[in-house]
C-alpha cells in the first residue's frame, strides 16, 4: 500500500513541476510586460511583510556597526584634533570673509526682488533593506505611500540622485538604483541651458560607475565635469547631480564618446536617502500625440 | 517532525536573504534559500522539494528588482532533478553533497540569467564573475549549514543521539510471592 502510494507520488511529480513552471513562466511574462509602467501587487504584500523583519534588523546592525566604528574612530581622534584646530583657524578666516560676500549676496537679492524657494519637499527615509539577489541593484526604505511616497519619484542622497520608487507599499517602498543597467537618466554634461553634450545615463557592472551614452563626438568633454538630469526622461527634475565624469574616451567626431561617470552618492553605502516629493508633469500618450492620417482624410 | 524543522529552516533562509545584504553586501553571494531547497530535495522528497523551491523563489522575487517567479522557476527546477538524482543515486554522503550544491548553484545562476535575457531584462553585473563568487559563497556555506543539518535535523542524528544515550532499562521487578521458587 505504501509502495503504491509512492509511486503515485513519483507519477505524479513531473506533471506538478510542469503546472508550476508554467505559472512562474506566465508569472514572468506578465512581469516582464508591465515592470516599468505599473506595480504588481504581490511585491506591494512581499514589501508590506518584509518591513516587519528588516525594519528591526536594520535598526540593530546599525546600531551594533556605529558602537565598533566609534571604538575605531576614537584611534585616531587625537591626531584628528590637531589637524582640525588648525583648520577651524583657518576657516575663521575664510568665514569673515564670507560673512561679506553673503552680506552683499542679500543685498543683491533683494535688490532684484527674489526670493529663496526649495522647489521640491525632500521626504528622508532610511534604507532598511537591499536586493536579495544578486543580479540586481534596488533597495528597501522605510517610507510608503502613507508618507506621500509615490511610484517614479525620485531619490536624492548627498546632494546626488540614487534612483527611482519602483514599487510602494503602505509603509515602505522600493527603490532602483541609479547603477541597475535598466534605469536610463536624461543627463548633460555641465548645467543644463548651457551645455549641448546631452546623453542618457545608465549602469554599469564596473565598480557602481555609470555610462553615459549618445554625448556627441563633437562636443567638448572633460574628466571632473559634472553631470545633472534634464528632466527630459519625464521622471527626474531637471538640474540633479547624477555625478562626475570619472572617464572620457573619444573615437572620432562621427562616434559618440565613452564616458564613465562617478555617481554624486555613494550608491553601495548610502544609509539615508531624500524622497523628493516631485510628480513629473502627465505626458499624453504616443498614439493620442499621432493623428493618424486616414481619420484625417476622412474629416 | 522532520518537516517542520525544515519548513522553519527555510523560512529563516528567505528571512535571511532578505536582510543579510544590508549587513554585509557580500553576503548576497550565498543563496540560503537554494542551501534549503537543495537540502529538501536530497531528502528525496521530491514533492516537498518542489513546493519548497517555488514557494521560497516567489517570496525571494518578491523582494527583488528581477522578473516575479524567476527564483520561483529555476528554484523548482532545480528542487526537481536533485530529488531525481537523489532518488536514484545514494547522497547521504557529506563529500557527494558538495558538488551537488555546487552544480546546482551554477544552473540556478544560469537558469536565472537565460530567463531574464529571453525575456528582454538587462541584468547589472558580469556574468561569470558574479556566478564564481555565487559558487564559491554558496558551496562553502552550504556545506557548513549541511554538516550542521545532518547533526541537528535528520533522523540519522536522532537515532545516532538514540544509540549514544539509550534510555535507562528498568529491570522488572521480580514477584516477591514467587522468589523461593
């Protein structure tokens, strides 16, 4: 009797692997077909479940890295000490004389009547938690759309852009970063009105250095320049620093330039990160944009 | 009892592949989860293993930035031919293990690859590099959580720890009435 329902088992496992490597195929397709419109509501739950394990474990892997590091820290603080009496010395200095120039700054201002404005609101967030696999570069952060958190917004760390909210969730959120291959950034080297060496930047697998592709050969372009977005791509705001140019390597005025970019934020030790609370304006759908002509005609 | 330790072992391996990138980056190296699912399936139980292996790939995918029943796909898969193997050959030795995880790491790596290539992904990350250090993470530790499975969990330990520590023989108490006979 055993031995029959054995077999039975034996019978039928090849038919359950065939059923379930379906469905994770038709799981797949279906993932590959919306990943960069919608969320899918699987990972919103995965998310949702996740915070409740990563949100500890962070706050004490934290903790227990910041007790050693102070410890490590507090080796080198004598010698620190000195070096930084003497600069604070030095940036007295420096201060009286930008005390001045700030001076005459607001002065200026408001002379011409402007004003200081932040454009956007800067929601910070702490990452609780990175890709489990490794074939990819996203993150976990403990915002979700009850903080205002929405799909595509983008994230700031240290004065550079990180990347963009893939998926929320009501307390967390996802979050690609900048160094996925996928996430293309509508960049320009140099501020943007004044620069034509436009290009779109993307990841690559050396050392969390991005590319950035399609900047013309007959631009002028230097390693240490700086690289800010568009807001062409319709997802980041114009004028964000992505980073600096690490490497430039020119083919000729008819090829476009290699250029590798260092990114603003370091992107494998960020902590903390700034949600920007930026809705890009809507953008009207290709086919809605196209007339076609045969309705013309018809008209 | 078997089961449920190695249910809750898996759960604590997806646990842990969900948090131990945040702690250390390479520890993404190691699949905890495939460790699990491999272990399950070299129990030759090949039912368990399977829906060992799609459950614990889902909630993997979950999580990542990849393509949703990928880890699912290649991890049943995989569930699948060692249970096979394993119902044919004899593995209950620590030294045949290794290269079983091994070859199982280096497929679910590829499985996973070829899955997101044919259906149009870009992946971040070297191909070859990021599957040797994924071999050798994998291997290395998965060994280890064996040796410590094979002591903790499998019925060969309990009746191992049986043998050691028999339980105590009570003589049976002979019947006063009868003892000058």
């Amino acid at each position: 009797m055993v031995e029959r329902s054995q077999k039975e088992v034996w019978r039928l496992t090849p038919w359950l692997v065939l059923v379930l490597l379906l469905g994770n195929f038709i799981l797949m397709a279906f993932s590959a077909k919306d990943i960069t419109s919608g969320q899918r509501l699987i990972r919103v739950w995965g998310l949702t479940v996740a915070d409740f394990v990563q949100s500890p474990v962070a706050t004490i892997s934290s903790g227990v890295t910041n007790y050693f590091r102070s410890i490590a820290n507090l080796r080198s603080a004598q010698d620190e000490n000195t070096d930084l009496k003497q600069k604070v010395e030095e940036l007295q200095l420096e201060l009286k004389a930008k005390e001045g120039l700030t001076a005459e700054n607001e002065r200026l201002k408001n002379l011409l009547d402007l004003k200081d404005q932040s454009k956007y609101k800067v929601l910070t967030a702490r990452i609780i938690g990175r890709d489990p696999s490794l074939w990819f570069d996203s993150a976990v952060i403990n915002q979700g759309s009850l903080n205002g958190v929405k799909l595509n917004m983008p994230v700031v760390a240290n004065g550079g852009l990180v990347g963009r909210v893939t998926a929320v969730s009501p307390l967390t959120a996802q979050i690609d970063l900048l160094t996925r291959d996928k996430s293309g950034v509508g960049a320009v080297i140099g501020q943007v009105g004044t620069s034509n060496a436009l290009g779109v930047v993307m990841g690559t697998s050396k050392n969390g250095l991005l590319e950035m592709k399609y900047v013309p050969g007959t631009t002028d372009v230097q390693v240490g320049q700086s690289v800010f977005t568009t807001g062409q791509d319709g997802i980041y705001p114009a004028g964000l620093k992505v980073g600096d140019i690490f490497d430039a390597k020119s083919y000729g005025s008819s090829q476009p330039y290699q250029i590798l970019i260092q990114p603003a934020a370091s992107l494998d030790s960020i902590q903390e990160v700034g949600v920007l609370l930026y809705e890009p304006p809507p953008t009207v759908p290709f086919d809605q944009k196209v007339s076609t002509p045969t309705k013309e005609k018809k008209k | 009892m078997e089961q449920v330790k190695l249910t809750v072992a898996l759960i604590i391996a997806v646990l842990l592949q969900w948090t131990l990138r945040n702690i250390a980056e390479p520890l993404v190296y190691v699949d905890f989860v495939l460790i699990v699912v491999v272990y399950a399936a070299l129990q030759r139980n090949s039912l368990r293993a399977i829906l060992f292996g799609t459950f614990s790939g889902l909630a993997v995918d979950a999580l990542s930035g990849g393509l949703l029943g990928a880890n699912g796909f290649t991890k049943t898969l995989i569930a699948y031919i060692v249970s096979e193997i394993a119902r044919r050959v004899y593995m209950d030795n620590l030294l045949l293990r290794i290269p079983v995880i091994a070859g199982a790491c280096f497929l679910d790596n590829i499985l996973f690859y070829g899955m997101h290539r044919l259906l149009g992904q870009d992946m971040s990350g070297d191909l070859w590099i990021n599957i040797s250090y994924a071999l050798i993470g994998t291997t290395v530790v998965g060994t280890a959580i064996y040796i410590f499975f094979d002591s903790f969990l499998s019925e060969k330990a309990s009746n191992r720890k049986r043998d050691m520590f028999p339980a105590r023989r009570h003589s049976r108490r002979r019947n006063p009435i009868r003892l000058g006979k």
